[in-house]
C-alpha cells in the first residue's frame, strides 16, 4: 500500500507536534519538580495535581493533534462517565493525601520538639509513631472503601468476605492475635517508652522502637533484639522515674562494724558533695542493716536514689571509693583463704611436708 505525498506530511506533521507536546509537557513537569515543589507545604498533594493538570493536558493536546475532538469525546455519555469517575477518584486521593500530609507534618513537628528527659514527652515520643502509622493505615483504607465503588465494583461482598477471612485468620494466627493484644495494653498501660531500660521477654536493653506487634531492645553489647509482645509476661523497667544504687560492702569480722557504718557514710557525704555527680544523687544514704554473716565477710547493705539511667553509674563509682577508703584505713576487705592439711597417721604425727624451692635461673 501506498501513501500519498498529502499524507506522509500530514503523519510527520502530527508526530513532529506530538514530540513538542511532550517535550513542553515534561519541560513543565522538570521546572515545577526543581523550582516549585521543594518550597511547597504539604508537597505532595500539590505536586499530585499540578502532575494530573499536566498529563491531562498533554493528553487532550495530544489527541487534537492526531485530529480527535476531545470535547466531543468528553461530552459523549462514555466520555462523561469517565471523566466524572476519574475526577472523583482524583478528588478523593487528593483530598487523602492532603489529610495524610497534615497528620503527619503535626505528629512531626511535635515529635521534633519533645525533650526526651520528660517522662510524659518520652510518652509521647513513643505513641506517635504508633499514632502515625494507625492514621496511615486508616486514611488508606477509608480512601479505598471510597474508590471502588466509583470504579464500578461492589464492596459489600468484599466487607463480607473481609469478615470471614479475618476469623480464620485470627483462628489460624493467634499468636499475632497475641502479639497484638498484649503490644496495646502494655502501650496504653505506659508501662515501657522509647530509651527506657529494661527486661522483658528474657532480655534486657535499651527500647529503641516499638510497634503494635513487638519491641525493638539494643543490649550493652550493642546486640539488638526483637522481643514479640506474645513472649512478654512481665515487664521490668528500670529506669521508671527514677532508681536506687544499692551497694553492700562486705568486711573481715574482726573490723567493729559501727566504724564501718561510720566510714561508708563520710564517702557517701563525699559523694553528695562532689559537683560532678551530686545532681544525680536524689537522697541520702540509706543503711539497711547487717544483711549477712556469711562464711568470711559481714555484708551491709545500702543505698541511695539516683536519676534512672546514673544508678549504676553511682554504683561503680561509690564501690571505688569505698575500696580507696578501706584500704587506707586499714579495713580488710576479706576474700576466700585455704587451708592446705597434710592428714594424719594413726599415732598423730602429721607425714612430712617436703616443698622443693627452685632458684630462678634468670
């Protein structure tokens, strides 16, 4: 088959037009992607209409070049009814994304101004993720529950389904049923929140994220754990408000140990006088008593509150200073001693005990 001349310049026309079309249209598209966007609130609402008005006007430019009337078209009853679906869908998803990008640019500002030191600010810098996810997931599904009946699908066999699905899934996955559960009430509890340390689930550990389903710990190695709530049947938190150093010296029985009561309090004095760590020191110490006579040492047991995160701090520390103290003192700080018997004859003479000294050749 032949073309005509007529023709072939009217094809070379229409694509030499096509190409400019597209060349202006992604021209459009590139300046508002560099120059607009980035200093636009709420971004991508906006970039999703400024994209959808340049493709639908690329399109209908397109189609009145290649000689389609695309008011014809759109005024036709299939025209209509499609136009009409793809604006609303189009409205819907813009009106979603435009709710998600509120909810979020709030949850963030807010989170980014939380001070993690405040306990009820630690609270909230716990929830919001949680918060931000939910509303995620809730905008999504809201927005198609909307969407598809403007596509021409009924949603009701679907809910249906959806119901009937969800129980013998909740029957065939109880342990996420579990996880789910046990993840709500210990958030809603406010038992745990992100930076506390704690033990759970056979672990301990700084939480450094949590979820509805399980709780993320980084341990003192570094080692980081993903602790499911189902696994969770006792929470421990550690540094809940605020914690106590509990130290117990333990010292020879020949040592008086009122004196040694006496010495433990002037270094604990010291301690609260020390401006280096007198802030994380919240009471005086607290003597609670001669705790064990064991087999080589008289152990007392003390103790003083601190802020949540110092109490081992301060443990080590007032340890050190109390070994200091004692060995200047002269106070023994027992260990175990063994006693090496030779055994005896039946006439109660002990056999003889021969030690061969070595001279060091060096």
């Amino acid at each position: 088959m032949t073309r005509s001349p007529e023709g072939l310049v009217k094809l070379l026309k229409r694509g030499f037009l096509s190409l400019l079309i597209i060349f202006f249209a992604g021209l459009a598209w590139f300046y508002l992607h560099r120059k607009l966007y980035a200093r636009i609130a709420f971004g991508f609402p906006v970039r999703l209409l400024f994209n959808s008005v340049i493709g639908a006007t690329g399109i209908l430019l397109l189609l009145q070049a290649w000689g389609m009337d695309p008011a014809a078209l759109i005024m036709s009853p299939f025209g209509r009814g499609v136009a009409g679906s793809v604006l609303t869908v189009a409205a819907i998803l813009i009106a979603g994304l435009a709710v998600w990008e509120v909810v979020n640019a709030y949850i963030t500002k807010r989170a980014n101004a939380l001070d993690a030191s405040s306990d009820s600010e630690r609270r909230a810098q716990t929830l919001f993720p949680l918060l931000r996810n939910i509303a995620r997931v809730v905008i999504i599904v809201v927005c198609t529950l909307i969407i598809l009946p403007e596509l021409g699908i009924n949603i009701a066999p679907l809910v249906a389904g959806a119901g009937i699905a969800g129980i013998a899934i909740g029957f065939g996955a109880q342990t996420l049923v579990k996880d789910l559960i046990n993840g709500f009430l210990i958030l809603v509890e406010n038992a745990i929140n992100i930076g506390d340390w704690v033990i759970l689930g056979g672990h301990d550990g700084q939480v450094e994220g949590m979820t509805i389903r399980n709780v993320r710990l980084r341990d003192i190695y570094g080692n980081v754990s993903m602790v499911p709530w189902s696994s969770v049947e006792t929470v421990t938190n550690q540094t809940k408000s605020f914690g106590y150093a509990v130290v117990e010296p333990g010292v020879a029985y020949r040592e008086n140990i009122d004196e040694v009561i006496g010495v433990v309090k002037q270094v604990a004095a010291e301690m609260r006088a020390d401006p280096a760590i007198s802030r994380d020191i919240l009471s005086d110490l607290q003597i609670l008593g001669l705790i064990e006579l064991g087999d080589s040492a008289v152990v007392v047991r003390t103790r003083f509150k601190t802020t949540p995160f110092k109490r081992w701090f301060l443990e080590r520390d007032f340890r050190r200073r109390l070994k200091n103290r004692f060995d200047e003192l002269g106070i023994e700080i027992p260990f175990p001693h063994s006693t090496i018997y030779f055994g005896e004859n039946k006439s109660g003479t002990a056999p003889p005990a021969r030690i061969n000294i070595e001279k060091d050749a060096t």
